[in-house]
C-alpha cells in the first residue's frame, strides 16, 4: 500500500499532464511515453514543467488561505509555523498579520449572538418603510444571503449586511415619517455600535484631540453624528449633546468610541423605543 505522499505525487504528476496536454491541445492519451518525435516530447516536458509550476503557485494561495482560516479559529503563530514545518518566526514573516484575528473573530460572534436578530428585524424594519433604492436592494439582498448561509458563512453575510446597513442609514435622506425615521436611527445606532464592539480596543483609544462638536462644551466626546446644520461630515458629540442633537430630524449616530454607547444614547433620545422593545 503506497502512503499518502506517494497519492500526493501521483495526483499533482497527473494533474500536471493533463494541463500541459490542454495547454499543447494534444489527445487525452498523449504523454511523455507514446514514442513522440523529440521535438514533441520536449514541448510536452516543458508544457508540464509550466504546469507542475502553476501547481506550487495555487498551493500557495491555498496554503496562505489555510493559515488565515487557522488563525481565525485560534490557531498561534507557533502552531502555524509547527503544521507548516518551520519556525515561528518564519511563519510570521510568511503570512504576517495574523496574530490577533481570532479576537477580533470572537468579538463578532459575541455581538452578532447578542444583536444579530435585532439587526436583522430592524434592517428589515427600514426596508419596509423606506421607498426603493439600488442601496435598499443591495441590503435586502444581504439579509437575503444572512438567511441562506451555513452557519460558517454567517459571520461573513453579516459582515456585509453590516457595511450596507451602515451605507443606507447615514446616506439615504432621513424619512419624514416617524416609525420609519426610528428605524432608519436605530439601524445607524446598530451599526455604529457593531464596529465598536468588533474593533481592537486599541484602534478606539486615540480620541486626545476630540472635541464635543458644540462650541465651548468640555465634556469628553463619546460618539460621532451626522447633523443637517454641521453639513454632511461626522461630528463628534458628548452623551449630553448627542442626545439633544438625535431629538432632531435627519440627526444620524455614525460611530461610537465604545461598545453599547451608541446603543445606550439612542435609547435615550427615544425613550419610547425602549419601552415598545420591552427590554431592560
Ligand atoms: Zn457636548
């Protein structure tokens, strides 16, 4: 019984010929064997040497897929370097930038556990009430793609969903009315919330230079909103004056500095969401 390193040598060979026979347009029997001319036979060699090349090339690629899917399940770098039979060091110069990902992975599936169904109901919620759109199809699409997926796909259909979501509650114009208005609110409130929760804490904790956007106002800034009187640029709000500026129409959250904060600031604004959702 041949190991499995012979199988592996057998297959890459035989996929190899099958490519540089497409790639010269010969027969399916056509090889190396069949008592070819030189000439032929050299061209054959040198169609397989292309082909045995293009071979190592997307193993390659996969094998760089594979270390990143690794590592978003937890894999380290010294298990990385480990499977792939070199040190650690050299796997972190291979594929850099995966150190981490598993956080970043876990932190999604808390905050998709915990909002996902309410992202959901409320993406939906806005499309019910807006009119149509290309930004409002796309969405509705994401969702679409959310409810077919495995449950292995979900966090990248949610991911998706989530950039869509943000596009159309921050850039489609605020609706007049006010069941849709909500929606439209909460859904920029769900958002900016995501990203919060999903980033390193450390790409949230340089704010040294932020201001609340109201003049003279000390208070330490802990959210960004889009006002209609600022023009459309973010501005950055304290809790006091974030939830002044929401009481006004077409008033967007567009990013939070911390986890739940944005969530917190537009109950506020609309105590009367709080109490139709029934929860604490
Ligand atoms: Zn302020």
């Amino acid at each position: 019984m041949g190991s499995v390193s012979d199988e592996v040598t057998t297959a890459v060979e035989q996929l190899a010929w099958r490519m540089a026979r497409e790639m010269l347009q010969l027969e399916p029997d056509a090889g190396p064997r069949s008592g070819l001319p030189d000439a032929d036979a050299r061209q054959l060699w040198l169609a397989a040497l292309t082909s045995l090349l293009a071979i190592r090339d997307s193993a390659e690629v996969l094998a760089a897929s594979a270390a990143l899917s690794a590592a978003q399940r937890g894999a380290d770098y010294p298990a990385i370097g480990d499977a792939a039979g070199m040190t650690r060091q050299g796997a972190r110069r291979k594929w850099p930038g995966l150190a981490g990902l598993s956080d970043e992975r876990q932190r999604k599936l808390r905050w998709w556990s915990r909002r996902g169904d309410q992202f959901t109901q409320c993406a939906r919620a806005v499309l019910a009430t807006s009119g149509e759109g290309p930004r409002l199809a796309i969405l509705r699409e994401r969702l679409d793609d959310i409810e077919q997926a495995s449950p292995a796909q979900r966090i990248d259909a949610f991911d998706l969903a989530l950039v869509d979501a943000h596009t159309v509650a921050v850039s489609a114009p605020a609706p007049a009315e006010p069941i849709a208005e909500r929606a439209s609110g909460l859904l920029a409130a769900l958002t900016a919330d995501a990203y919060a929760a999903m980033s390193s804490h450390s790409a949230l904790a340089i704010r040294e230079d932020l201001a609340c956007g109201t003049a003279g106002c000390p208070s330490e800034p802990i959210v960004e909103l889009w006002r209609p009187d600022f023009g459309h640029r973010p501005v950055p709000a304290c809790r006091e004056h974030a939830v002044e500026a929401l009481g006004q129409p077409g008033t967007r959250l567009v990013a939070a500095y911390q986890p739940d904060v944005a969530l917190s600031v537009f109950a506020e604004a609309h105590p009367n969401t709080r109490r139709r959702r029934g929860r604490p």
